[in-house]
C-alpha cells in the first residue's frame, strides 16, 4: 500500500501515524516500510488478516484524509489462530486472567470474535448475551 503526503493537507508524519494507527487497529503485522527515492511516497508492506480487511480501504481513506493513496491487498499465507474458540476459564489463575464467566472471557480471544462473526454473518445462532445486566434495568413507565 501506499502513501502519498502530498494530499490531506497535513504533514506526512501525522498521515503516517493516523495509517499505523488503523493497521495496528485492524492487527496488521509491518513488515517493512520505505521512501521511494525521489518521490514524497511512502510503500508500507504488512500482514493483514482476511477478516479484517474488509471494508479496510474505506476506513484507511476516511482516517488518513485521502492520504493513503491505493491499498493494495495480496494473499501472501495461511496461518493459524492459536487461541481455542471454545474455550472456558477453568482454574483460578485463568479466571483471574480471562474472567469468571464464559462471556467476559471470550472478549479478548481472537478466534471466538471471527467465529461469532461469521455466524452472525450466515444466519446461524451465536452465544451472546442480549441482556448484560438485568437486575439494573427498570420500566420507564409510570402507573397510575
């Protein structure tokens, strides 16, 4: 992908923020990063995840003003999540680290996030609380 400073009105090392601070949203990997000789354009290659690339270029545009120029996305690998999506707290140290209960501990696990999303995607029922705290809710209305 690159990036060109000559537009979005600001300096390139703001635009060059602003684009790391959206790969490293979307958990992308830099792998190196140049200045094409000659040229105000920076080339930026990274690993990017396939489920975090959609809708990656608009949101590139929008942060970086228009300075991130052409996203340019190649497969390059399979990889493994190493996180189990079934996962559960079971011993106290992992339900100091993770949470006591299923919900609060899937938060930060990877690959649950993917799966429920690809469900929620085809249709398919997903695990999720629709009510979190049900004993602070009340009924606005009033009787008389």
């Amino acid at each position: 992908m690159t990036c060109s400073s000559g537009r979005g009105g600001g300096t390139s090392g703001e635009q060059l923020g602003k684009l790391y601070a959206v790969l490293s949203k979307r958990r992308a990997d830099v792998l190196c990063d140049d200045m094409l000789e000659g040229t105000q354009t920076y080339v930026i290659t990274a690993n990017l995840p396939v489920a975090e690339s959609f809708g990656f270029a608009e949101d590139l545009r929008k942060q970086t003003s228009g300075a991130a120029a052409s996203p340019q996305l190649l497969f390059s690998h399979w990889q493994l999540i190493e996180d189990d999506p079934f996962f559960v707290p079971s011993t106290d140290k992992e339900r100091e680290e993770f949470g006591d209960t299923v919900y609060e501990g899937q938060i930060k696990n990877i690959a649950r996030q993917y799966m429920e999303a690809v469900r929620v995607r085809k249709g398919l029922p997903v695990e999720k609380k629709i009510v979190v705290h049900a004993e602070k809710q009340r009924n606005l209305s009033r009787k008389k």
